[in-house]
C-alpha cells in the first residue's frame, strides 16, 4: 500500500515521441475496455474508438457488481462514453509472452531501497551499496524474485545516474525481476524502464500503482502500458487495490496478468486467520473470473501501528498463507518509516493508526521480524 500522503515523482515531462503503432494499439485496448460486457477470456477484435473520446473506469451494474469479488472501495468510478471511427481496422500485435512458470513458483517480494526517503529535501536516495546489502538479505532468506516500484532510482550524491538494480539483482542470485514504474507521466522513468528490459532478468513490468483517476488516467496509463510492450516485447500489467477490480473494470484486459493489492487490514481484519481466509477467497475469485494468471502483487499484515498488530501476528499471518493456493508477493521487504497515513501535528508526531511504517518482514536496519523466517519454504 503505498502512501496517499507522499506522491513520489522523480522526474517530470511527458514523452510526446512514442510511435503511432503504439497510439493505435492503445486505442484498440480502450476501445475493449469501454464496454460493459463480461470479462474477455478471448483475444476479439475490438470496437476502434478515439483517444480523446474515451474516458476511465465504466460504472459497473448492480448485477455485476453482485457477482464480482468483495470490494475493498465503495465508490463506484466515473462513467465511459465512446465514439464510433471510420478508418479501417488495423492488426495488433501478439501478446508477449508471459513466463508463468516464473510468477508462480518464485518466491517474490515487494521492495524499495531501505536508504531510500522521497520525504527529505533533497531527496534521499541509496547508493550502490545499500541496494546491495539489501538484496543479499532478501536473498539470504529464500527470495528469488524482487518487485520494484520505480525505475530510476537514482545512486546518493550522483544527480542524473540511475541504480542497476536488474544488475545488482542477478549478482545476488535472484532469478526474476518485474520491474515498477510509479509515474507513467514520466519521460526520464519509462525510458529507463525501456532500457531495463535490456536484462534478462525482467520478467516483465508493473506500470502504475494504485494511482488510476488520481495520478493518472486511463488513456495515459494505457498508452505507456503499450509504449513498453512494443519497445521491450515483454508483458505488462499495472496495480489498482482488489475492489477497483469489478467486472467490467478495463483492469481485466488492459494487463497481460492480474496484479493487484489485497490487504485484510484495510479491510479492519486484524486477525491472522481471518486475514489469510479473506485473502484465499478474493484469490479464489479472481482466479474464477479470468484465464490470466493472478498474481498478487502486496498482501501482508503490519507488524505495529494499530490494535492487534504485532510480530507475532504477522508471521502467523505468512505462516497460514503459505499453506494455500495463492499466489502472491510478499509485502513488503523493509520497513519504511518514512510513510504514514496522516500529516504530522505541531510536535511532528503522527495520527494513531499510523500502520504504514510497520509493513516490511525486516526492519529498515535490515534485522528480520519472525515473519522473515520460513515464507520461501517449499516454494
């Protein structure tokens, strides 16, 4: 879950020079996305609709919403509207293809470089050694796989140079990387993703996370959806929470896999079991809802911060999860204490529940919580 409060953006501008092939191919996507129809199982040739037309998240029906997994949110989004065009439909191109294999037997966790602090001006950033050291203990402990938030991170005291964190992954001994990209606004970040598909450790990449309607839009998370599918030939998805995914969301058909966050706590579910029940049913149901593969991107209980959070708890949480069906990415690495829910009061004192700072399985000094030891067994 990553804070309301800090929106991070590294760099700004907009990349105006993507291809024309990429502009069409996201029409098509959206096109599909603007109906109301059931989730498509299928590869159908879309309805072409402009860009300009197209606006995000179709309301869902009463009846699909019936039918859909439980929801996280309450709001329903804005509606959608359409408009037919009369130039002649083009070929889209071939999905890439999707390592299945990979995302569903590595052990994978979410991580952000625990030297990392987007709230300190200037912004803190890790250097090579951080990233290292931080790789070899998740490495020590039986991860595999690793997931990032963003792509350009950029190495303390070298303004403009970027961590080869694809790199510094492979020396340590991790076997896939799905590489974030947090602002899909951002020229200098897709870029950067665009040159990390270069490694053959990138599975494929999460554009986006849990920003739709609030950071972005649709036709601009489309668009650099598509503009990284066609330079890297590698498949893409994106993260909303579990609730955005109704029925006829354009989440369904705009990802190559399902990758969303589920969390009990936002939930008010504190209790270990209850936690892994909840999370086994919203699995279990998106499985049931479409033939792509779903992964989940953050699942976890906050080791402190708010009543019935602990340790204790947290590792029994991880423990239980392991013996079920789902699949899922582990959240998150280190703590962040640089994220909170609320503003600090005059005192610099935070808002109690104040759970966001309490997320990872290792402390940010990197010292292991129970919960660190034993979630990569037998898988």
């Amino acid at each position: 879950m990553t804070s309301k409060i800090v929106m991070l953006r590294l760099r700004s501008g907009r990349c105006w020079l993507w291809k024309a092939a990429v502009i069409l191919s996201a029409a098509f996507i959206l096109a599909g996305c603007a109906s109301h129809s059931p989730i498509i199982r299928e590869q159908t040739q879309p309805t072409l609709t402009t860009l300009a037309s197209v606006l995000p998240n179709p309301t869902p029906t009463s009846t699909e919403i019936a039918s859909s997994p439980p929801a996280e949110k309450t709001t329903e989004p804005p509606g959608s509207t359409t408009v037919p065009v009369t130039s002649p439909p083009i070929l889209t191109r071939t999905a890439p293809a999707l390592r299945g294999d990979l995302l569903t037997q590595l052990c994978w966790s979410a991580y952000s470089p625990t030297h990392f602090d987007p709230t300190q001006r200037p912004i803190r950033y890790p250097n090579e050694d951080d990233v290292r050291q931080d790789l070899q203990v998740l490495h020590n402990a039986g991860f595999t796989g690793l997931v990032t938030y963003s792509a350009n991170y950029e190495i303390s005291g070298l303004p403009g140079q970027m961590i080869d964190i694809p790199k510094l992954a492979q020396e340590a001994g991790f076997d896939g990387m799905i590489m974030g990209v947090w602002d899909p606004t951002n020229a200098l970040e897709m870029k950067a993703a665009e040159m990390a598909g270069q490694s053959p450790i990138i599975i494929g990449y999460s554009v986006g996370n849990e920003g739709l309607d609030e950071r972005y839009d649709l036709k601009t998370l489309v668009i650099a959806m598509e503009a990284l599918r066609f330079a890297t030939n590698k498949p893409v998805t994106t993260t909303e929470q579990v609730g955005d995914y109704y029925r006829s969301s354009p989440l369904w058909k705009i990802s190559d896999w399902i990758f969303p966050n589920a969390h009990p706590y936002f939930s008010n579910i504190r209790d270990p079991q209850e936690a892994v029940a909840w999370t086994e049913k919203y699995f279990e149901n998106f499985s049931g809802f479409s033939d792509k593969i779903v992964l989940f991107k953050e699942v976890g209980l906050p080791s402190g911060g708010d009543v019935g959070l602990s340790e204790y708890n947290q590792a029994n949480y991880y423990q239980l999860l392991r013996k079920t069906a789902v699949d899922y990415v582990v959240f998150e690495a280190f703590d962040a204490p640089w994220k909170h829910l609320g503003l600090p009061d005059a005192n610099g004192n935070y808002p109690w529940p104040d759970p966001e700072p309490h997320w990872g399985i290792f402390t940010s000094m990197r010292t292991a919580k129970p919960a660190a030891s034993g979630i990569c067994s037998n898988r």
